[in-house]
C-alpha cells in the first residue's frame, strides 16, 4: 500500500529550503508564498494588532498559511506544500529575475502568464504527490477490492478525492 510521499521531508532536507507557518492573507486567498531571495514579506498579523505587518523572510523560505495547520484533512497542506515547492524547483529563475515571490491563492488571476505558472506549479505538484507508475500499481491492485477506489487512493496518497480523481483521468485510468 502506498503511503503519501513526504513533501515536508523533501521540501526541508532535500532542496534545503526552509519551511515557515504564517497568516498570509486576513482573506484566506493565499495559501502559500516561495521567497526566492531574501525580502520584506507582507503577513497578516492574526494576534494582537489585527493588520499587515512586513517581516523579513531569507530566499529559500516556503511560507504556508498557518490557517491550514488547523484543517480536519491535511490534502490542502500536501498540496500547498507540492504546489510551492514546484514553484521553487521550475520557477526560481524566472522569479529572482523579477524580485518577485510565487504564492498559490484561490482566487483566479487575470495575467495569462501568471495562469501558465500556476497550472506548472500543480502540474508539477500533483506530480510529485501521485507519481504516475506508483499510483497505475495502486488502482490496479484496488480496483477490483473497492467500488471507490478514487476515495481509497486518495486516502492513500494524502490528497482530496477531486486532485486524485484528476490525476487518474490524466494516466487515462477513469473517464
């Protein structure tokens, strides 16, 4: 049985990057932030003044909103995490040439390049949380176990029932 690929582990031990819990956005619209090179990065001040406040953040930090940290299901952090992480592994260049951080929100942004970057960023981080040939093995062997076998994988691999679902139809194993 598989069990969900350790994006934290990777994201601090391998890449060496540094990962750090704040509130990003009083709003909840951005979920993570890649900072490239160091900089004063905008937070919202969730205890006491209730307003943004700058604080200085070294290149190489992951900031994952701390409002995730709470969440019943952790699939959001996983993918976040992914999410940013691609940010850092295809981006980096791109964004220090701008002095410009990455962040994953929920909202839909109206730059047509910035959309490209994103749907690379969860290409990328779906990918290294369902790596194609592990998760082929895994429907296989459950398929025929389970009537839900989108709900058991996702289980299996920490995310939500629609990034596994995707996933899946992507590798051509449901329509």
């Amino acid at each position: 049985m598989p069990a969900p690929i350790p994006v934290e582990i990777i994201i601090e031990k391998t890449y060496g990057l540094t990962l750090e819990f704040q509130f990003i956005r009083k709003n909840g619209q951005v979920l993570g932030e890649t900072v490239f090179e160091d900089a004063m990065t905008p937070i919202y001040e969730h205890k006491g003044g209730y307003g943004y406040k700058l604080i200085p953040v070294k290149g190489g930090t992951v900031i994952i909103d701390a409002s995730l940290l709470t969440c019943q299901d952790d699939s959001r952090f996983r993918f976040t995490c992914a999410h940013e992480l691609a940010h850092w592994l295809i981006h980096k260049k791109f964004y220090t040439k701008l002095h410009k951080t990455a962040a994953m929100t929920n909202v839909t942004r109206s730059s047509e390049s910035d959309e490209i970057i994103e749907w690379q960023a969860n290409r990328l981080g779906s990918y290294l949380l369902m790596p194609k040939g592990t998760v082929k093995m895994a429907f296989h062997s459950n398929r025929d176990k389970d009537s839900n076998v989108i709900t058991l994988l996702a289980e299996q691999f920490g995310v939500s029932h629609k990034t596994m679902e995707i996933r899946l139809t992507e590798i051509g194993l449901v329509q």
